[in-house]
C-alpha cells in the first residue's frame, strides 16, 4: 500500500496562487514561514511507518486544501511503482472525479 500527498516542492508551489497542474492555492504568507524545502520545520516527511505533513497553520478566514491518495496493488518490487505513481495525483483532480470544485469544498 502506498500513501501520497504533495511533497515540499509541489505545496510551496501553490503558496500564493493556484498552479493548473498542482491545485488550489495556499496562504501566501506560508513562503516566509517555511523557508527552504526539505530543510526546516514545515512539509511532508515519510516516516518508518506513514507519512507526516506538518504545516504553518491557518488564520481566521483562510483555508488550505490537501489531498492524501492511497493505492494498493501485489506484493513484489516491481509492482510497488504503480501503486507509487497512482497517488500521484493532485486535489483538483480528485475533486473533478467526484464532480466537485475547491470552492464546492472550502465554502
């Protein structure tokens, strides 16, 4: 089984403004918070045994919009790469899938 989500590079992308291909926008003010990906206090992280995304916080009248895929598939190494490319995917998508937008969502 395998969990995904956006890695540091992809949501500090979307700090600021909406990109067509990774989704919904995120405060602006996370850029200064977080500083320099994979190296400080705020991203997503693997971990032993799950994943951990740890992120600067929301003020009143803000929202954020993350995503978290998990696919499975048969055991054996070479099969885990479809499982890795099948959470590869970005929360607008899902949401078209389901006939949803951000907006349906966050409003």
């Amino acid at each position: 089984m395998t969990v995904g989500t956006h890695d540091d590079e992809a949501l500090l992308l979307r700090v600021g403004g909406s990109t067509p291909l990774l989704g919904a926008a995120l405060p602006a003010w996370w850029q200064e918070a977080w500083g320099e990906p994979w190296e400080g206090e705020y991203g997503a992280r693997g971990l032993d045994r799950g994943i951990e995304v740890r992120l600067p916080g929301l003020v009143a009248g803000e929202s954020a919009l993350l995503h978290f895929a998990i696919a499975w598939g048969p055991r054996g190494s070479d099969q885990n790469a479809a499982a890795w490319f099948a959470t590869d995917t970005t929360p607008d998508r899902i949401l078209a899938h389901a006939n949803l937008s951000a907006v349906d969502v966050i409003t």
